[in-house]
C-alpha cells in the first residue's frame, strides 16, 4: 500500500520517530504488524524498546494519519495497513 512517496509494505503501518524517540530507538521509522491497538502501542513500543515508555512515551504526542490523537484505554482507534503513525516527543527551546 503506498501513502505519499513511501510503500508500505503488505500488513504493516509506519511508525515515524522524532527527536528523543528516535535518539532512544536508533532509527527514524520502522513498520509494525497492523491492525495493532492504539492504546497497545505504548506497551508494544516498551518491549521492543525497554525503558522507553517512561523516558518518552508518556509524554509524547502521537500522531495518526498527520491527525493528532489521544491513546487511552477506552480509545478505539486501531492503526490499519497502510497507515502513518508518528511519535512526537515534547520539544524544549531556549
């Protein structure tokens, strides 16, 4: 599936990293296994990544479809094939 000039592959989504997320991940982007959750996303980004649900998860604003969301337990927005999902972690300026 393509959005924009990025193929997706078959059954996946895109997750999108900036700033800390991407500093703690050692990447910019990665494919996930969709359908996945949204309020399993943090969870799921914790195990791959241990530590980062805490230090920049739980105050980061994600993304879906260039649309901000809110993750919660009673959210039921799940990340489809083909979808752009993007961690945005807070930005601190001087």
């Amino acid at each position: 599936m393509t959005k924009g000039k990025q193929t997706v592959p078959s059954g996946k989504f895109n997750l999108l990293y900036f700033a800390a997320s991407s500093t703690h991940t050692k990447k910019t982007s990665e494919y996930l296994d969709a359908p996945l959750r949204a309020s399993e996303l943090f969870d799921t980004l914790e195990k791959m990544y241990p530590g980062m649900k805490d230090k920049i998860l739980d105050s980061s604003a994600v993304t879906l479809n260039l649309e901000y969301i809110e993750l919660d337990d009673g959210s039921d927005i799940t990340f489809k094939e083909g979808d752009e999902v993007a961690i945005i972690p807070p930005v601190s300026s001087g």
